[in-house]
C-alpha cells in the first residue's frame, strides 16, 4: 500500500511540474489569435528602456530648472541695480541701458527654449529608436500567435485581456534590449 501511494505521488508531483511548465511556456508566448493589442504608451514606460530614457529626461530637466533659477536670480539682482542708477541717469541714458537689459533677457530666454525643445526631441528620438528595436520582437510576437495585426489597444472598443501582449512584450524588450544605452546613441 505504501509503494502504491508513493507511485501515485510522484504521478501527481510529474503531472503538477508539467502544468506548471505549460503554464510557464504560456506566459512567454503570445495567444493565438488573428490580432493582438498593446499598450504603446505602457510598453515604453514600463520598459527598461523607457524608464531609463525617463530618468535621463528628468535629470536633464533639473538640471534645466537649476540653470532657470539661477538665471531669474541673476537678472532680478541685476533689474534691481538698474532701477538704483536711474536716479542718476538722463531718460535716454538709461531707455539705452533698460533696452539693452531686455534684448539680454530676450536672449537668454530664448536661449533657455532652445534648451527645453532639445530635452523634447530627445524623448521623441528615443522613442523612435525604441520603436526601431521594439520591431523585431513585436513581429515575433505576432508571428508567434499566428496574428496578421498588432492594434493600439487604445483603439479597439472592446476586446479580452487575451490578446493583449503588452505585459509580454515588455519582458520580452527588457530581456533583449535592456535599458538601451546601446542602440540610443545619445550616451
């Protein structure tokens, strides 16, 4: 009686190690179905790749509103001194010194716009090398599920959380490209 419960337990143990392993197997594939979703917006966010883009962007930003203080500071200090000489200075001399201060203010801030776009086309380069190394393995994916689309889920009135491979994809990027730093040629 006991090699017979022995037996039976380790048919149990092969059948519940075979479940879990198709379960496993499941989670890394897609399921089959003629069209999937994602979440685009998601996948980048959530991927090692977006997170770090995300965390270079914020960086540069601080960096950015630093700068920004610091200017706004340095021009207070420097308006305010000009206020002072205008008590000894002719109307045209100082409109000549007040003139000159605005086109510096000018400048400069048009200095620090330049600055601001160049952090938001770096998002949107990033973006697009993450599009460009996202390719392959979201054509695997669909390959993989025997799907002819990948559709914004964003898109879709209603579909079921089965064909929605963001979750998998995401794994599937952060395991082949990681973080990135190699195909985004701004490090």
């Amino acid at each position: 009686m006991a090699a017979r419960v022995a037996v039976l337990l380790r048919c149990v143990a092969v059948v519940l190690t075979l479940l879990a392993m198709m379960a496993a197997a499941q989670s890394q594939t897609a399921t089959e179905s003629e069209i999937l979703t994602i979440e685009s917006d998601r996948l980048f966010a959530e991927s090692a790749f977006g997170q770090r883009v995300a965390r270079d962007l914020e960086a540069q930003q601080s960096i950015l509103l630093a700068e920004n203080r610091k200017i706004e500071a340095e021009l207070a200090a420097e308006e305010k001194r000009l206020t002072d000489l205008r008590k000894g200075m002719t109307p045209e001399d100082f409109r000549a010194v007040a003139d000159a201060f605005t086109d510096r203010v000018q400048e400069i801030r048009e200095a620090q716009d330049a600055k601001a776009r160049a952090i938001g086309e770096m998002r949107e380069r990033q973006q697009g090398v993450f599009i460009q190394a996202a390719d392959p393995i979201l054509f695997e994916l669909m390959k993989e599920a025997g799907a002819s689309v990948i559709l914004e889920r964003r898109a879709v009135f209603y579909s079921t959380d089965a064909v929605d491979i963001t979750d998998l994809a995401i794994k599937r990027l952060n395991r082949t490209i990681g973080d990135g730093v190699r195909e985004s040629g701004d490090q």
